[in-house]
C-alpha cells in the first residue's frame, strides 16, 4: 500500500501508476491487508477436540463450488475418524473422572470413618472423666453423712443444714444420669 494525498492506495493500483515521480516524493509504502474481493469459504469442525478445518479462496481460473464438493467428500473419512477418534477419548476421559470420583469417595468415607471412630472415643473419655468426678462427689458426701453420724448432737444440726444445702446446690450425683453427663457433672 502506497500512501498518496491523505489515502492508503494499492502498490499496483492505477493511479499509483500513473503518478509522475514528483508527485510521489511526499508518499511511502506500507503493508496492510486489504479485502481482495474475492470469496473464501472456510469449513471446520465444531466438536471439541477435533481439530480440522478447510478453507477455499475464489480464483480466477477455478470456481469455487466444485473445489468444496471434491474436497468435503475426499474429507469426509479423515474427518468420521478423527470424530470417533475424539468420541472415544472423551469416554475414556469421562470413565478416568468417574474412577478418580469413585476413589476419592472411598477415601472420603474411610476418612469419615476413621474420624467417627475417634470422635466416639473422644466421648467415652469425656463421659468417664465426668463420671469419676460425679463418683468422687458421690463419696465426699457419703462420707460426710457417715463422719456426721458420729459427730456430738449441736455440732451435727449445723452441719446436717448446710450438708443438705450443698446436696441440693450440687443436684443429682447419679453418675447415669444422662443430663448431667451432657452438661459436665
């Protein structure tokens, strides 16, 4: 492309041609594409993972509908392989995904397993720690009623009082008690 008086011109143009050598002092070249004027026609496959594609520019000398039709036809089984070539990748991508999943399922199960297991143990220890100190409360105050059987009469009044005051403070002691066993004695 020529530029000449504020416009890109083709090289082999006319009135490039014609141009006198002083008039093109103040012009230069480039390159740039430029529609042709000619038809093309580009076929291709819109399946994943297919790569093929034709295309067909418009001569001259070779109309442009016999080319299409003797190449389609001469593609047509290059193309059909290529398709079930792709059909059964994608088979065998989707059956590696659905193994992958079902390995990862599995994992994730055990994994869940193993942590319920755990968890259970974690409880039973919780319990039996809450029990031994029901248990230990248990025993103070059986052994505080049986110190205070044989305490004298005016010291035992007293201490019965605040003995039972400290029972009803403390609640239930029954170790199976299922509420105090949740809530931490």
């Amino acid at each position: 492309m020529r530029y000449l008086n504020g416009d890109y011109h083709r090289e082999d143009s006319k009135l490039i041609r014609s141009a006198k050598p002083w008039q093109l002092t103040h012009s230069w070249t480039t390159e740039q594409d430029m529609p042709c004027g000619r038809f093309r026609i580009v076929a291709y496959s819109p399946k994943k993972g297919v790569d093929w594609s034709v295309s067909w520019q418009e001569t001259a000398l070779e109309p442009l509908g016999a080319m299409i039709v003797e190449t389609l036809r001469a593609a047509k089984d290059k193309l059909q392989r290529l398709m079930t070539a792709e059909d059964e990748a994608a088979a065998k991508r989707k059956k590696e995904w659905e193994e992958e999943w079902e390995r990862h399922e599995r994992r994730e199960d055990a994994r869940k397993a193993a942590q319920a297991i755990t968890d259970s143990r974690q409880q039973l220890a919780e319990i039996i720690d809450k029990w031994g100190k029901a248990m230990t409360v248990e025993r103070f105050f059986a052994d505080a009623e049986e110190r205070l059987m044989n305490a004298d009469e005016e010291r035992r009044r007293g201490l019965e009082e605040r003995l039972t005051l400290a029972r009803a403070m403390m609640g239930s002691l029954d170790p199976l008690d299922c509420k105090r066993l949740a809530d931490g004695v």
